[in-house]
C-alpha cells in the first residue's frame, strides 16, 4: 500500500488492492477447512502477500492509467474499465497459473517430507486462486465505485527518471543485441562453478549425516530424598554402567545437587 501510494498518490488504489488479501485468506481457510486441513504454522507460515497481490496491483493500475489518460475527455466509465481488465486478464492468469505449477512437485513427495510441505502448497494455492477470484471479479467492481472521479496520474520525479534510465538502458540493448545475449551467457557461465561447488559442499553434508549413528544424551541426577555425599559415590557408578550397557551414548551428564550448609540459619 505505501509503494502505491508513493508512486499513485492514490490512497484509493491501495485500498482497493488490499482487499485481496482477507478475501484470499478467507477462500483459503475455507477450502483448508473443505479438505480437513488444520491450519497451523505448516499451512498457514509459508504465505506470501507479495505473490499474492501481485495480480491486483496490475488490475487495479492498468485501469487506474486507462481512466487517467481519459481524465480530460467524456468517456464510458464502465467500457474503459471492461477493456483496461480485458488487456490483461489473461496475463494475470498465466501468471497464477506459473506460481501455481511451481507447488506441484511438492505433491509427489511421500513420507515425512511429504506429510510437511503439502498443507503449505495447499495453503497457498488455494490463496493464491481465491486472489484470481477477487482480482478478475471484485476489484474491476470496487474500482467502478471508487475510481469515477479525479483519476489522473501525477508526475513523480524519481520514477520519471527510473523511466528514463531504463528506457535509455532498453534502447542499448536493442541496438546491441549480440552483446546483450553474450553479456546473459557470461554471467551464466560464471554460475555454474558457484553452484556445481555449493551442490558438491551440499551432497557431501548429506553423506556425512547418512553415515551418523544414533546418539543419545544420558542425563543422570539423583534422587530427592538421597543425601549429596551418596549422590557423589553413586551418580558416577551409573554413568559408567550407562556407558557400559549402551555405548551409543555420546556422553553422561551428572548432575549434584549443590551442598546444604552446616551452618544455622540466622534467627
């Protein structure tokens, strides 16, 4: 919201498009509750509002810049909102659809990894639809109402010269594409030694961990009712026998109680 409102300087917008994330949190909990998932820290920790609200921060400003391009002319509300949401529909649709393939593979995992990680891409895919939902439906309907008057699209100094870089930077590229590609490649090709070390490190760690045995932590302490001098005879004897019957003991931790003192306690 404070992005929008920083290049917008519309508080309208940023209010529109945070509608989507209650709406996309309510169709999730209510598809988790559909599947009888519980919605604990696994399912509900991995959510991202950022993807979530990606798709409606581009409704909501390619329809804010349509009506602010019309802002000095008569113009059909309702049809300039119809096409500004029709241009980018499908884009925003394939885009939810990429984030959602990516959660896919995660459903192929059997076992304990399995067992972990699919309630978290059960959570966010069934977020990420319901803000599809909310984007292609309600925020066309809430930029209708909330959008009809003194839309336009002020100048902001720092994003003019964003722009300008960038346009000079894509203008380079163009006219240099063969340097532009041969840049990409060495830059990739650099990488590769990076992560072929970083997979190696990787593999290594998960052999090391196959080869470790089973190790168990022997915490002994004594008794309450048994006196410090007896404890200090006996607590060592039961760390050897500990040692002694299971050897895939690490290590035996004795704790003693500290020493009373001798001496009475003042009147």
């Amino acid at each position: 919201m404070c992005i929008r409102d920083r290049f917008l300087f519309s508080v309208r917008t940023a209010l529109i498009v945070a509608v989507t994330i209650p709406f996309a949190l309510l169709f999730a909990f209510i598809c988790l509750d559909w599947r009888h998932i519980p919605a604990n820290l696994l399912s509900i920790g991995a959510i991202d509002f950022g993807i979530i609200v990606d798709g409606s921060v581009v409704m909501v400003e390619n329809i804010f810049r349509e009506l602010a391009a019309r802002s000095h002319q008569e113009y059909d509300l309702l049809a300039v909102i119809r096409l500004a949401a029709k241009d980018v529909e499908r884009p925003i649709f394939y885009a939810v659809a990429v984030i959602i393939a990516g959660y896919l593979p995660i459903y192929v995992l059997s076992g304990p990894s399995g067992q972990l990680f699919q309630p978290m891409a059960d959570t966010m895919s069934f977020a990420l639809l319901g803000a599809l939902l909310c984007t292609l439906t309600l925020l066309p309907v809430l930029c209708a109402y909330f959008l009809r008057k003194h839309v336009h699209e002020p100048e902001v100094r720092f994003y003019v010269r964003l722009r300008s870089g960038y346009g000079r930077v894509l203008g380079w590229c163009l006219r240099n594409r063969l340097v532009t590609v041969g840049l990409v490649l060495s830059v990739f090709a650099c990488s590769l030694p990076v992560s072929y070390t970083h997979l190696d490190v990787y593999k290594r760690q998960e052999q090391h961990h196959s080869q470790d045995h089973c190790c168990l932590l022997c915490h002994v302490g004594p008794l309450p009712f048994v006196s410090t001098n007896v404890a200090s005879m006996v607590t060592p004897a039961f760390s050897v026998v500990w040692l002694a019957v299971a050897p895939e003991l690490i290590a035996t931790h004795d704790v003693l109680p500290a020493p009373c003192s001798s001496r009475a306690p003042p009147a």
